[in-house]
C-alpha cells in the first residue's frame, strides 16, 4: 500500500512536470511562428530590393545606350554593381536560413506529437494506478444484511437489507472511512425508516416486511 501511495504521488509530479514542458513547447512554437513570419517579411525586403536594383541597372543601360555607347554589354552591369552582388548572396543565406526555420518548425511539432503521446502514457498509468488501488464496495457493504437481520431479531421488526452494486470500485482509503458514516444511516433508517409493528405497515398499505436499500454506482 505504502509503495502504490509512494507511485502515485510520483505519478502526480509528473504530471506537473509534463505540464510545465508542454507549457515551453506551447512558447517554443510560437516564437517558431514569429521566426517564419519575420523571415517572410526579410525574404520579401529582399526580394524587393533585387527587383528595384534589376529595374535600375535596366535604366543604367537605357541610358547607356542612348548617349551612344553601343559597345557597352548589358550582362556586364552585373559585375559593376557590388550591391547587386551582395544582394544576390544575400539571397543565398536567405535560402539556407529558410531551409534551417523550416527544421526547426519540423523538430517542434515532432517534439509537439512525442510530448502528446508521452501525456496519453501518463494519463493510462495515472488510471491504471488509480484502478489498482481500488477494491470492491462490497467488502463493507456485505456486512449490513447480517447487522439488519440481528436488530430484527432484537427488535422484533421484519426487515430486510438489500445491497445493490457491490461490485463497484472505491480508494482503499475511502472505504475504510465509509463504514462508520454507513452503519450510522442503516441504524437510522432501521429505527425511524420502519414502522414499528407490521401492523401499521400492513394498514398503511405496504408490505409486511420493510426494506433497507444501500446502492452504490459511480456518478
């Protein structure tokens, strides 16, 4: 017993722990999210700048040509332009960052889906634990036929005890703080539930012998 309350009380930390990791995987993505939006937003930047330098090499030739230098070459702006040049390995670095968000993004909603899984495994054990420290309400409740039928005998009252559900599962623990609450409302119910002689039961209409109900079912 000592070991399942030790198990359990372990099983309750991490639960706790698992949901202070699911909590930073929770901000891991979105700072993921955020990532890829300011990526995007840095990868248009640039694209942006590229179409404005190609539209102003294009007038730098225009021009070129029209003041009459027709042996200038268009495809040799490319190495005249050191802007162009950076700008082009910028988009290379670019690339390569998108490809490492994009892992990045990956490993998170892998490690997203291995977190899941792993709470699935814990709330299983976390029931199944529960479940193995739970015994029969039928271990105390059985006991009440037998006392009913003694204060009959004592009392001359015609009474009988009916147990439904016996079989349902309670905490050890609590079984053993239910029996002294239960005993006092069967007492109860056998001084001031039944009418005292069958007689008066039989002129009220009900059967000669009254009947103590217990009922357990989980709710």
């Amino acid at each position: 017993r000592q070991r399942l309350e030790r198990l359990n009380n372990l099983v309750g930390e991490l639960v706790t722990e698992e949901s202070g990791i699911e909590l930073q995987l929770q901000q891991l993505q979105n700072s993921v999210k955020q990532l890829q939006e300011r990526f995007t937003l840095f990868e248009r930047l640039n694209r942006n700048l590229q179409t404005w330098l190609d539209q102003s090499q294009k007038i730098q030739v225009r021009n070129a040509l029209l003041s009459g230098h027709s042996e200038f070459d268009p495809l040799q702006m490319d190495y005249y332009s050191p802007l162009y040049t950076m700008i082009q390995e910028s988009m290379e670095e670019i690339a390569q960052i998108g490809e490492k968000v994009q892992d990045i993004s990956l490993v998170a909603q892998q490690s997203k889906n291995i977190q899941r899984r792993k709470q699935q495994t814990l709330k299983q054990l976390r029931n199944d634990l529960l479940w193995a420290r739970m015994i029969p309400l039928g271990d105390i409740l059985n006991r009440f036929p037998r006392m009913v039928r003694d204060l009959s005998l004592k009392y001359q009252k015609s009474v009988n005890a009916k147990v439904v559900g016996a079989s349902t599962l309670v905490d050890k623990q609590m079984i053993e703080k239910l029996y002294d609450p239960l005993v006092h409302l069967v007492r109860n119910a056998f001084d001031h539930g039944i009418e005292p002689t069958t007689a008066e039961r039989v002129a009220k209409g009900k059967p000669e012998e009254g009947t103590i109900e217990i009922r357990a079912y989980h709710r």
